[in-house]
C-alpha cells in the first residue's frame, strides 16, 4: 500500500491486496459484540415496558421530552412544517415523487404473468402487504428523498397502513422537510423516534405504535443491527449500511469527474466508502492529485477527509478483466462505470445499482433518476436488490386444471410420486378420474 503526499486515500496495488480489503468497516469482534449486546438490550427492553422505555431512549438520545400523547406527529405539526420550508423545496421534492412514481408504476405492469400449458393454467397475483414501517434517518442530516423512496413506493403498492419513524431534535420536532415530504407522499403516521428503538417498536409494538408487517429503510449502525435481530420475527427489506460507491474506470474516463463523485460520497459520513477500480496507474495518480486539490476547499472538508482516510481506497489492476473480477468481489451499492465500452461491460457486473457512463453520478440516482436509492450494502448487492414496488407485495400463484390437463399428467405424477414413496398423492390424483 502507498499514499500520496497530501492525500489520506488508500491505494493498493492489486499484486498486494490484503485479504480483507473489501470488508467495509473492519470491525473488531469485542465492538461487535459490544454493539450487538447494545442493540438487543433496547430490542428486550421495548418489547417488554412499551411506551415507557421508548420514551425513555427518545430522552437519553434525542434529549426530547416527549410522551405518549406526543410521539405521533400531529396534523397541526404538518401543517405548521409547510411554514418552514421554502416553495422551491416543495417543487423539488413533487419533482423526485413524479419521477420515482413513473419508473414504479412502469415496474408493476411487467408482472402480470399468465400461462396456459395444456389444460393448466398459472397466474401470478400480487397483493400488499398489511402494514408497513418505513425508516427515514434524522440527526446531523436530513432525508425527505428517503422518504420518497421509501414511503411514497408503499404507497404505490396500495399498501393501506404505512408509518414512518424518525428521530426529533432536543425540542421534539421532527425536520420540517420530512413532514413536508411525507404529507405530499399521503402519509400522516409518523413517529418520533429512531435508533434501534424505533426499530424494535415497528416490530413489536409498543401502546402508542401498533406492529407493522415489515421495515424498510437505511440507517446507522444500531438501525442495521436491529432490523437484522428482528428480522427473525418480521421481514425487512435487506441489511442496509453505510453507503458506498465504487467507480470502475479506464485511461479514458476524466479524473476530475471521479474525485467529485467521490467526494459527494464521502460527505455523507465518516464511515461511508468512496472507491476507485482501474487498470490504468496515470487514472489513478490523477485521481488522487484532485481528491487533494478539490478536498482543500470543499464544503465539510474535515469529514470527507476522515471519510476517505478510513474506508475509501484506489486499485490498480493489470487489466480490466482483473477489474472486473474485484469490482464484483466488492459488489458495491452503486457502481459507477466510466469506461469506453460501459454500457456492454455493465451486463457483467454485480451492484446495487450500475450507473453507466460520465453524465450518471450517483447524485442523480439519489434525487433524479427515478431509481430507488435504498440498496444493499456491504456486498449484500450479490445476493439483493434494490428497494422497489415489489418488495411492498407478497406474490400468490394461482394454478387451475381441467380434467384433461390433469389426465395429460397422470403418468408423470404416477412416477414422481412412487420416487419419492408419497402413494396417497398419487392417489389424490387417481380419485378425480375413478
């Protein structure tokens, strides 16, 4: 491993990788086991004191006095929330909703699958779930998009009962922006609580906040870890970290581009990753050159610094063939690829989402594109997808015989069924022609 002079960036060499180079956080069993340990103590605690103990972790980590008659956002408070927001920000975020709403509806047309194989015929129906608890992270930052991608896709999928939870500040107000977003969406259920605690009550309920069928959302540390505990007991939609980005690029694509796209990704904390893959040494010595320069005056330099320090990284390769293998090895939330022959080369990789080309940064995926930006993390994109319409629904098949599609099977059944030593089955199936 090398570093430039004046830049806090990691790069490897991909001869001399360590072996635990695409492992995000790096994270030392006894924290692990501390942060597990933590999570399961809220989680215990929710699901046997309720609304008391929630109360209790909305004053420890939010210092806001609330009660049961104030967790749930009021009407008065959404209301109150359009003073606080200017008519540009409305329009932006109406924006976002009608370009997510496109793309979903669009998605939903390509499901209804209907065959007829000789007397059978199988339906795919889909139907909503009950109830749905969508997280939206609050804190340092503020997220209406999340919202949007969360909450307004259920709503899309006819979902009837969808709450959102999200953490107050000391006064026990709830970012103005997300109340905003969520009544446009056509949510009025939300509640003001994150961490893992709001986790826990989504899942189990409290007095104040009935259980929902699944949740859905990214968050911190504590949020992943608690979906993943509840997970035993209600569905979620994946594990959901600290967001990434990795750019797979040759001696083509503009370096000055690279260290932006990386640099927004940086911002979003200090625990997010920022990465670049190249078979060609010139890319990324100049990657490096303006993540120094730009880096010295960007806004929130102290944390994108910190940011790239820790997680982020450059590889070189021999080739783009030895690219390709470590971009999928790494498998990463969004994958951006800034190679001559991207649109081709993108049937290959593996991502949360693949954004091809110089003019598809993630900032547009996150606010523009009509894609979801709620995707798996920590190389869960190798067995995850992206958040969608879908994930909202259970999908039922619905099949129906007639006598002849039946009689058409019977000597296949007669031999499956004696394979396996289930007479009576096909016994079931001789008794409809007896």
């Amino acid at each position: 491993m090398s570093m430039q002079k004046g830049s806090a960036i990691k790069l490897w060499d991909s001869k001399q990788l360590p072996k635990d180079w695409f492992c995000r956080q790096h994270t030392d069993q006894k924290a692990q086991a501390e942060l597990e340990a933590n999570v399961k103590s809220i989680i215990d605690r929710i699901r046997v004191e309720g609304d008391k103990a929630l109360l209790d972790f909305v004053q420890e980590f939010d210092k806001a006095p609330l009660t049961s008659t104030t967790l749930k956002v009021s009407l008065q408070e959404i209301k109150e929330a359009y003073q606080k927001v200017t008519k540009e920000q409305i329009a932006a975020i109406e924006f976002m909703k009608h370009r997510v709403s496109v793309f979903q509806k669009h998605l939903l047309t390509q499901t209804d699958v209907k065959v007829f194989n000789e007397g059978i015929m199988i339906q795919t129906l889909l139907q909503p779930l009950e109830s749905v608890g969508c997280y939206v992270p609050g804190g340092q930052a503020v997220y209406p998009s999340t919202v949007v991608m969360t909450a307004l896709v259920a709503k899309i999928a006819n979902v009837p009962r969808i709450v959102i939870c999200s953490p107050s500040n000391s006064e026990g107000k709830v970012n103005p922006l997300v109340l905003v977003t969520a009544d446009i969406c056509g949510i009025t259920e939300i509640y003001k609580v994150g961490g893992a605690q709001a986790i826990a009550a989504l899942a189990y309920g409290t007095e104040t906040i009935a259980p929902v069928r699944k949740i859905v959302g990214p968050g911190s540390k504590y949020v992943t870890t608690a979906k993943v505990m509840v997970s035993q007991d209600i569905a979620i939609d994946m594990p959901a970290g600290p967001s990434e980005v990795l750019i797979l690029a040759d001696q083509y694509a503009d370096a000055r581009l690279i260290a932006y796209d990386m640099i927004s990704q940086a911002e979003h904390g200090t625990d997010s990753v920022s990465a670049l893959i190249t078979p060609s040494q010139k890319l990324a010595q100049n990657v490096q050159d303006w993540l120094t320069k730009l880096t010295a005056t960007a806004p929130r330099a102290e944390k994108i610094t910190e940011s790239l320090s820790k997680y982020s990284f450059i590889i070189t390769c021999a080739d783009m063939e030895e690219a390709i293998k470590l971009t999928n090895q790494f498998a990463a939330e969004h994958l951006e690829v800034m190679t001559n022959n991207a649109k081709k080369l993108s049937t290959r990789l593996i991502a949360g989402l693949i954004l091809i080309g110089p003019y598809s940064p993630v900032a547009l995926s996150d606010y523009a594109s009509g894609t979801n930006h709620v995707l798996p993390t920590d190389g869960f994109a190798q067995s995850f997808s992206g958040l969608s319409v879908i994930d909202f629904m259970r999908r039922v098949s619905i099949a129906e015989c007639s006598r002849e599609g039946l009689e058409k099977v019977r000597a296949q059944v007669k031999v499956l069924t004696d394979t396996e030593n289930l007479p009576n089955h096909f016994k079931a199936i001789e008794a409809r022609f007896e």
